[in-house]
C-alpha cells in the first residue's frame, strides 16, 4: 500500500498547462510549515469533456517535479471512478476516489443486514470515544438501518477496489471511498457502521469522504452554517480514529473534504479540528485553476483578454448544456448574469474583478464565477487558440494559478 501523508491537497488541472504552478503553491505553504504533499486529480467526465487522458496527468504531474526539484511524495489520482469506467485509470493513477454514493439504498441479500449486526453486536451499546464531547449511543436497530442504506455501495466499491488490484498486480496505491454526493450528512454512528462495512470488505481505505450539511457549490463559498460544519467534521476525525483502531483499517485514515475549491469559511475548522487531533486531511479542489487560467488571460489583456472573452461569448447561448451536469452543485441566478454586451465591453479589471473570488470587492459576481466554472469544455472546443494563449501569458496566468492556491486556499490550513 502507497501511505499518504498527513496533509495531501487535490489540484484538478482541466487542461494539464499549470502542474508547475500548482507544483509552486505546495511548496510556498511548506514553507510556512504546512507540510502539504499535491495530489493531481481529474474525473472521467473532465477527460471526456476536454479530450485528454489519465495518462496526460501523469505526466503533467511528472514533469511538474522534475522541473522545481520535488523529493517529496506526490499522486495522481482517478477522481469519482466506478466499475464502469476505473479501468483506464489503472496504469497512470497511484490513487483512487472510488465513489460510492449512487450505490447508497441499494438492496442487499436477504439476512444480510441481520448478519452485519450480529458481526458488531460488541459496537452496541454508550461507546466512549477519544474526541468526542459525549459516548455514541448505538443500538441493534441503527446497525440494521444503516447496513440496509450503505451495505450496498461499500460492496460496489470493493468491487472496483478489487478490479483495480487484479489489473495492478499488488496493492501499491492509495484508496478513498467516496459517500458525499448524497442527499443527507451521515451521523457519527452511521459513519461507524460504513467504517465497519469497509473493513468487512477487506478495502484498506486511506480517506474517506462523507457527506457535510451545507452546500458545496462549484468556485463559490461554503453555503451553510460554517460551526456546523466544524462540529460535523470534528466528530467524523473521532469517529475515523476510533475507527481504524478498531476494525485494523490504515492507521493514518482521515476525512477527506471535496469540492474544496474556495470554501473558504470552512478551512479555519478544518486547520483546528485536525490539529486538536493530531490526524490529516485530504481536502480536493478542481475547477479553481481553470479559473485562475481565465483570471490571468483576462488580466494580460490584449490577445488573452480576448480569448477570455470568446469563451464567455460563445458559452452564453449554451448555458443550458454547460450547467446540466454540475445542476445540483450550482446557484446560479440568471437574471445577474451579464450579457453579451457587457462582457464584450469590459477592460481587464473589470473581467477580474467580476471573476476572481475577493468577496470585499464592488464588482465580484458569484453568478459570473460559477458559470465559467462550467464553461471549460468551450475553451476545450477552441484547442490551441485557448491553450496557446495561456501559454503565450504564462507568467501572467501561473501568478494567478499560484496565489489563488497558496494565498486562499493552503495558507488557511496552516
């Protein structure tokens, strides 16, 4: 098994052009004693969407490390794969977010339920756990419930844990569970049952990543109560600890937070909880470098000012395309989205000061943010006249890459 360290942190890269920038921002944050290791992740949909392939970030990744002298540990991994498309991720991933969540209800035998109860009879009970401000009641019934809600999808994703395993040879890689696309959080002893199910399963899982109340809207901030969300998370990291002493899961086993990307209200929970319990975390982010991309083009002007603005310009009448998949994970209000003229006549500050993240500013638009969050497949559709461009603006582009990872989102952790 490939351990994680303590502190990984997920760049997604749409189009494989900033791996030495985010590469930058890593190691900025060690630097002031945030020892973060990077893990490049990219999702099916992302490959099919701009045409690339796992083994594209691979590389990309690679020639990051090689090119500022990494000796640290780093990953690429095969973000939110299934039995059904986790096979071409084998070869050039060394770590797998296995996503279970559609797979949560589904049935299971006959008895089955019955016998994961009476296989954890001894969790029945006032359970005092390290971490915890009170004992977690579990009872017979509540094993029996959440066996028939998640037995199902912890099998699935032993399914796929063990295709990846047969196609690899031996178990050098990294493995995360993933139960967070789902309609409701899991309780602290519903996460317990999961744990127990996993271990059952034999899947020596590193991260797992539950459901949290609040919103975790693409390129925008945490929606919800943020104490809430800090009192979730510090009981899953008790519960995760407990956890793997008890069923001899990984000892370094932490939580993993996804969609990460600018929720920004929730790192300093994050940053406290995990050093109150001496444990890790795996926090992910995705679209915020392509971003970042558009922010630098913009703010280059000219040439890279104009091809930030085709994009916007040609994903306007596609909206309805470009939103369906990421519909439960947008708040867009169209009515305050700008129009074909405005963005036509904007000059760079004013294209960066609607796209950029910085709440304190007059001109910032979440609705703006989120919908060239989704736009990306149009700047893949344009090839090299959107890929040239960044390349002909890259100091311009990496400075907004690098800051916007280092200065918003790692410094937090620290």
């Amino acid at each position: 098994m490939k351990t994680l360290p303590s502190i990984t942190f997920g760049v997604g890269d749409r189009f494989g052009l900033e791996g030495e920038a985010q590469l930058k921002a890593v190691m900025a944050a060690r630097e002031i004693g945030l020892d973060a290791v990077p893990v490049w992740n990219k999702s099916f949909r992302e490959h099919s969407l701009v045409g690339s392939s796992p083994a594209d970030t691979r590389r990309e990744a690679d020639a990051a490390v090689a090119a500022l002298g990494w000796k640290e540990p780093y990953f690429v991994d095969a973000d939110h794969i299934r039995l059904a498309n986790g096979d071409a991720f084998v070869e050039a991933s060394d770590f797998f977010t296995i996503d279970a969540a559609d797979f949560i209800g589904s049935p299971v035998g006959e008895g089955d339920c019955e016998d994961f109860a009476v296989r954890h009879a001894d969790l029945v009970g006032s359970l005092e756990i390290e971490g915890l401000d009170a004992p977690l009641a579990v009872t017979r019934d509540l094993l029996v419930a959440a066996a028939g809600k998640y037995l199902g999808a912890v099998r699935e994703a032993a399914k796929v844990y063990r295709r990846i395993l047969e196609l690899r040879g031996k178990d050098d890689f990294a493995t995360e569970i993933s139960m967070d696309e789902t309609s409701s959080p899991q309780t602290p002893a519903e996460l317990l049952a999961i744990l127990a199910a996993v271990a059952d399963e034999g899947v020596p899982i590193q991260t797992i990543a539950p459901k949290f109340s609040g919103e975790f809207h693409k390129g925008v901030d945490y929606v919800g109560d943020p104490a809430l969300f800090g009192e979730e998370f510090d009981a899953d990291v008790a519960i995760a600890k407990f956890a793997a002493r008890r069923f001899s899961l990984p000892v370094n086993l932490k939580l993993s937070v996804h969609s990460g990307s600018d929720k920004f209200a929730i790192y300093p929970y994050i940053a406290k909880s995990i050093k109150r319990h001496k444990t890790g975390v795996h926090v992910k982010t995705a679209g915020t470098t392509w971003l970042e991309e558009v922010a630098g083009l913009a703010a280059s002007g000219g040439d890279g000012l104009a091809v930030a603005k085709r994009i916007c310009l040609e994903a306007l009448p596609k909206i309805d395309e470009l939103v369906a998949p990421y519909a439960a994970v947008l708040s867009i209000d169209r009515a305050r989205l700008p129009g074909a003229d405005e963005i036509a006549s904007w000059d760079s500050a004013t294209f960066v000061g609607k796209l950029v993240h910085d709440e304190s500013s007059p001109l910032y638009s979440p609705d703006f943010r989120q919908f060239v969050h989704v736009s990306y497949s149009v700047a893949a559709a344009l090839g090299a006249v959107f890929t040239d461009a960044v390349k002909a603006n890259r100091e311009k582009v990496s400075e907004f890459v690098t800051r916007n990872i280092f200065e918003r989102h790692l410094r937090l952790l620290a």
